[in-house]
C-alpha cells in the first residue's frame, strides 16, 4: 500500500464531493439547518395545553380550579362554553387536547363534603401527550381539592423525587443530541451507499480498476474524506446544540470525539457495505433505507428502548445508533466518564471494524 | 390522448417487472415497516428500572415496597443495601429510578408527620422520568390511602376523573399505527418516482422519449399511473394491517379514507417526480426526496411530537408538509370516526398540496424538455 497514492485519492475525492455547489450545502448547511428547525420539534413537554372549560358551576371555588390549572402553566383555557356537548365538539376537530367540565353545585357539593367529580376529557389519539396531561390534571386537581376542604392533608407519606441530571425534566437536552446523532448517520450513509455504485454505473469504475490502485487503497481513499465531513459535521451540530440549544455538556470532549470518529467509521462501513452489495443505485438507496429507518426508530430516540418486545430489545444490541445515543447522554447530561462509557464505546469499535472489513471484502470481489 | 398514457404506462409496468427487486420492495416496503413498528414501538412507559433502598425496615416500610412491585410500571431490580450502590446504578443507567425509604419512615407515617420516601429519577429521558415521577407519586399516594383508610376516615376532597377518549386506556398504539402508515406513505410516495425521470435522463433515454410525438402530460400521467396503483395497493395493505393485526378501531368512512389517500399519493408522487425533473441525477434526487420527506414527515408533522408544543414559527413551517394533514384525516378516520365536516380543511390542504406536486411535475418537465 502507497500512502502517496491514498492521499492522492482522498484529494480527487474531496474536490469531487465539493466541486458541486448543490452538493456543498447538501454537506454542511443542511445538517445545520436540520438540527435548527427539528431540535424546536423534538419537544415532548407539554405546556399550555389547549383545554375547553365547560363551567356550569360558576362559583368563586370553580373559578379557583380553572386558575389553578392555568396557574401550573400545564394548560391554558383556549375555549369557554357553558354546553358540555361542545368538549366532544372541540376533542373531535382536534382544537385542543382537553376538556374540564365542572358540573353545577360543585362548590356546595365541596362544602357539603360530598366529594363532588371534576371531569376532565383528554384526546387520547394523542396519546403522548394525553398521558403527560392526565398525571398534570390529577395532580392539581387533588391538590386543589387538599386545599379547599380547609382540612389538612393526612400526612402519611411524603414524596420527594429528585431528578438527577436535568432537574427541570426538559425533554430537548435529551432529544437535540439524539436528532444531531441521526442527522450525522443519514448523512454518512447518504454519500457512502451511493459512492461505489455510482462509479460502476458511470463506468468510471473501470477506469480506477485498470490504473496501479490496490482494492485497500480505493476503499481508504473512499472513507477518509466521508470520515472528514462526518467529523466536520459533527462539530458543525455540536456547537449548534451546545451554544444555541444550551444543552449542557459535563463530559469530555476528547472522548465526544473518540466516540463520534468510532460512530462515523461503522456508519460509513455499513454505507460501503451497502455499496458492495447493490448493483444499481436505487437499489443501493432503498436497501440503506430500509436500513436507516429501522436503526433510528429502534434506537431509543422516540419510543423508549425498555417498552419494546423482548426479541426487539435484542435486535436494538447491533444498532450502532443506539450505543452512541446512550454515550452522547452519557457525555452531556452526566458527565459519565470512561469508567461508564468504555463497554459502549468497545462496542461500538467492534462494529466500525467488522462493518468496514466486511466492505472491504465486498468491494475487493467487486473490483477484484 | 388516453391511449398514449396508457402506452407510457405500460412502457414503465414492463420496466418495473424487469426489475424483481424492486418491484418486491415497492410493495413488501410499506407493509413490513408499519407491521414492524406497529409490533415494536410503543410510547407507554412500562418496565421502568427500579431499585429500592429500604434503610427503615419496617412493616410498614415493606408493604410500600410491595405497593410498588405490584404495579406493571416498574420492574423491580431488587433491594440495595447502601446509598452508594443507588449512584451507581443511576450513573450507569442500570436503574432509571431508586426508591430511598429512610429510616423512621413507619414511624414518622404512623405519627402522622409525613413519612418521608425519597426518589431519585434518571432525568436524562425527561418523557420517561416525568411518566416514572408521577407514576412513583400515584403510588405513594395510594398507598397512603389505603394506609390511611385503616386507621382513620378519608378527608372530603375533590374526586379527580380523567378519562382518555377515543382510546380509553391510553395505549400509545392506537394513536402510531394510523400515523405510521401517514408517515411511510409519505416517504415511500416521493421515492418511488423520484428515481424515474432522473434515470431516464441518466441513461439518455429521455431524448428518446422527447423524440416521440408524446406529450410531456401524458409521459407524466404515463409515469403517474403505475405507482400511483402500487402507492393504493400499499395503503390498503397498510389500512388492513392496522384493523386487522393491530385491532385499531376504524370508526369512520373508508371511502373518505380512500379518496384522501388518492389525493395524498398524487401530491407525493408529484412531488417526486418534479424532483427528478429539477435534479436530473438519481443520486441528487434521492437526497433530495430524502430531505423533503423523510426526517420531516416524522419530526414536524405530529407523529411523535406534537406541533401544539412547537414555537410558532415552526408551526408554520409544519403547514408545508403534507404529512402532517394526512396524520390528522388518518387519526381522525381511524380513532374518532370523524368526516367531512371536520376534515375539511385538511383535505383542502391535501388537495392543494396534489394540484401544487402535478402542476410543478409538469412544469419543469415542460421546461426541461423543450429544445
């Protein structure tokens, strides 16, 4: 192997992928961009839930529960109406996520000590959410009710949770790491999968075959300048969650980067894999998606790893999405060091090298 | 004019057979990824990791433990016996919450002074650590109920009831299934015809087919056709699975559904061959198509994360993605057995969205083709 003839490669690569302006913000505005508009998206709070309130009580102690539940800045009261009918009304066209209706004589019942029922109508077609405000609602109203009936609580027991790591329970410092993971992935696989394919198809393969080029060479000259924008991009995004986000990071930034270099080389192993494997490149692009998306759903991003089947929950063990996810919250949110990482990180360097050793030997039957 | 679109058609159906493999995914795609993910994932919080420290070692201590391992939340990983072991599993992630029951407990609850329990909750997973929180709170609460309903009388207070409509116990599969098959639809919509203007330019097959006397109207409705038959035959494969595997109830109209569809997948395919149109190369196109909808179909269109909870300006940017119209006629359809009435405006939308993918499709095609 000639290092000379590597660099060469690597420097043909590099000015090929960035000759092309669409392609150049393809590569490094578009992750940006990415991870700007979807790290907004990936909320999971929910604050100001629209919520129509049906009073039929209309009593001072009615309108101290309806303050109440604004006062959390848990719901906001969108719609008024004195006709219950109207929550289903609301509920079905989908203007808000719940109803509160307080049925006459609810102060006199609360008074009287009768145990008077608030209801609260929640969508549930909208079950993430809904979940979150039906615990909201039972809380408040049960503290409102402690409070009203003038009598003090009975003081069995008293609960203290205490949230490690992010004691305001905001979902986006766990969510904006995990979007900036997927968006590096999709884009590795983007330019990897395509890359070999391409080449044959363009009949410039040929080309490369006959001049003194060895199969290792080739595919070191097609990893490294990936490898390079990955590790570019990566920066990019990270300084996007870290400065505009204001995710905290308490780790360590050498082995962010450890981590990420061994994250990009099993991603661009699995892209060139793919590569070796097509013959076309709508092939290639529809087997890396059939890939790609089973990897980002199953990776612990949206729907938790622990509520999956048992047989998936092993699956998920050879998702390289899922091992960086847990470094990247590890890195951020704990401050978790190599003590804690090294087991997920050993795992993710056995996958980089048998993804690129099985490329390496795909493409060298290709070429070969 | 019919008779050459139906020629075109048969020109590409003719490629599409020669072709085994995509063919097979082009069906097998949608169907396996909805039956996959219906199966695999699920938003309820359930086997949250959970290791208990009982420094009091009471009676009373023990019945609370016992509280919490009857619910199906939590999974009990067993008892520690020190404080330290609770940082560790936490650090590690091996427990998502600990319990503390400090010592005094029983006899702090039995004065009626507050018996103090504490919990320490993984906050890195904020979704999952509020759902343990408040499930570790209704436990302690019930438990102090029960507790409290042997020695004495319960306070008078207000009766908190919250139910769930249109899926009662709030089982997170009702509400993704629909909005799965809005989701892959999308995706695989703009990707079936987004490769097949760009392969005919990359292969200078186009040249071909402009030296004919087809118009370029009926070489895209020629193109349409086909998929546009595969993309149904998809959705009803996707709509069956959901009734039939998933047991999501279908309460509304399946000709509402079925027209929707119909105008949902023109826009997409549109959409996909206007991109094969502007880009010419299939590697170009696919990233293109990619962009436009994969990660947005799932991230801004309320699938996984409600658009309610998004700043306004990105609720804006949501209005350009027609995914999330079809999340809410599918949902709508499927779970609350709405119609017309309330879906107006999304099947405006979607409409729109069709007559705006066509007319870009021809547009550029027209351009692009002229000499």
């Amino acid at each position: 192997m000639s290092p000379g003839r590597v660099r060469e490669l690597v420097r043909k690569e590099m000015k090929q992928m960035l000759r092309d302006p669409k392609m150049k913000r393809i590569i490094f505005v578009a992750p940006v961009i990415q991870l700007l508009v979807f790290g907004y998206a990936v909320n999971t709070d929910v604050r100001n839930a629209p919520t129509i309130l049906v009073d039929q009580d209309n009593t001072p102690t009615s309108r101290a529960l309806a303050d109440a539940l604004t006062a959390s800045g848990n719901f906001k009261i969108t719609e008024r109406s004195s006709r219950s009918g109207d929550i289903d009304q609301s509920l079905d066209d989908g203007s808000v996520l719940a109803g509160v209706l307080v049925s006459p004589g609810f102060e006199r019942d609360l008074r009287a000590g009768r145990n008077p029922a608030i209801q609260v109508l929640v969508d549930g077609s909208r079950s993430n959410s809904a979940n979150l405000v039906r615990g909201y609602a039972l809380r408040i109203i049960q503290r409102f009710g402690t409070e009203q009936s003038g009598q003090a609580p009975p003081m069995t027991a008293d609960f203290r949770p205490q949230v490690w790591y992010n004691p305001d329970l905001q979902s986006k410092v766990y969510n904006v790491p995990a979007v900036a993971g997927v968006i590096i992935l999709l884009m590795c696989l983007l330019l990897t999968a395509l890359a070999v394919v391409r080449e044959r198809e363009l009949g410039t393969l040929e080309q490369l075959m006959v001049s003194p080029m060895q199969p290792s060479e080739l595919i070191l000259g097609k990893t490294i300048p990936v490898a390079i924008v990955g590790l570019i991009d990566l920066v990019l995004v990270t300084t996007v969650a870290l400065l505009w986000f204001r995710i905290p990071f308490r780790g360590s930034y050498l082995l962010l980067f450890a981590a990420s270099l061994l994250y990009i080389l099993a991603a661009l192993g699995m892209g060139l894999l793919i590569s070796s494997i097509s013959r076309t490149q709508q092939e290639a692009f529809m087997t890396m998606f059939l890939l790609f998306f089973p990897a980002m759903l199953l990776s612990g991003f949206m729907f938790p790893i622990s509520s999956m089947p048992p047989a998936i929950q092993l699956i998920t063990l050879i998702n390289p999405i899922r091992y960086f996810l847990e470094i990247l919250r590890g890195l951020f949110l704990k401050g978790a060091g190599l003590d804690v990482l090294f087991p997920k990180l050993a795992v993710l360097a056995v996958m980089a090298t048998v993804l690129l050793l099985l490329a390496s030997k795909g493409l060298r039957k290709k070429i070969g | 004019m019919t008779e050459r679109i139906f020629a075109v058609a048969r020109k590409e159906l003719i490629q599409l057979r020669r072709d085994p493999r995509s063919l097979t995914l082009a069906f097998g795609l949608p169907v396996l990824l909805v039956l996959l993910f219906g199966y695999a994932v699920s938003f309820d919080v359930k086997d949250i990791r959970l290791a208990i420290l009982d420094e009091d070692r009471t009676s009373t201590s023990r019945e609370l433990i016992d509280a919490f391992r009857e619910t199906k939340v939590f999974r009990d990983l067993g008892a520690i016996s020190r404080r330290a072991d609770a940082d560790r599993l936490l650090t590690k992630g091996k427990a998502q919450i600990v319990i503390i029951i400090p010592e005094g407990f029983a006899a702090d609850a039995a004065a009626h002074r507050g018996g103090q329990i504490q919990a320490l909750v993984d906050g890195a997973d904020a979704n999952t650590a509020s759902i343990s929180v408040s499930y570790a709170e209704a436990t302690v609460g019930t438990w102090g109920q029960r507790h409290e309903a042997k020695l004495s009388t319960m306070p008078s207070g207000v009766r908190p009831e919250i139910r769930a409509w249109y899926n009662e116990t709030l089982d997170s599969r009702l509400a993704i299934v629909p909005g799965l098959i809005a989701v892959i639809m999308m995706v695989i919509a703009a990707m079936l015809t987004s490769l097949t203007i760009a392969r005919e330019w990359e292969r200078g097959t186009m040249e071909q087919l402009a030296s004919t006397p087809v118009h370029p109207l009926e070489v895209i409705g020629g193109k349409l056709l086909p998929y546009l038959a595969i993309g149904m035959i998809d959705m009803g494969g996707t709509v069956l699975l959901g009734i039939f595997v998933f047991q999501v109830p279908f309460h509304g109209s399946l000709l509402l559904l079925f027209l929707t569809s119909l105008l949902f997948l023109l826009g997409g395919l549109g959409l996909g061959i206007f991109v094969s149109a502007l880009v010419k190369s299939q590697l170009v196109a696919t990233q293109m198509s990619m962009l436009i909808t994969f990660l947005p179909g799932f991230l801004l269109s309320g699938f996984a994360f409600d658009i309610d909870n998004m700043p306004v300006v990105l609720q804006g940017v949501s209005l350009l993605f027609p995914a999330r119209y079809f999340i809410v006629v599918t949902r709508g359809i499927f779970l609350k057995g709405v119609g017309i009435e309330v879906l107006w405006p999304q099947i405006l939308a979607l409409t729109l969205f069709a007559l705006g993918g066509l007319t870009l499709a021809v547009r550029v095609f027209h351009k692009e083709l002229e000499p």
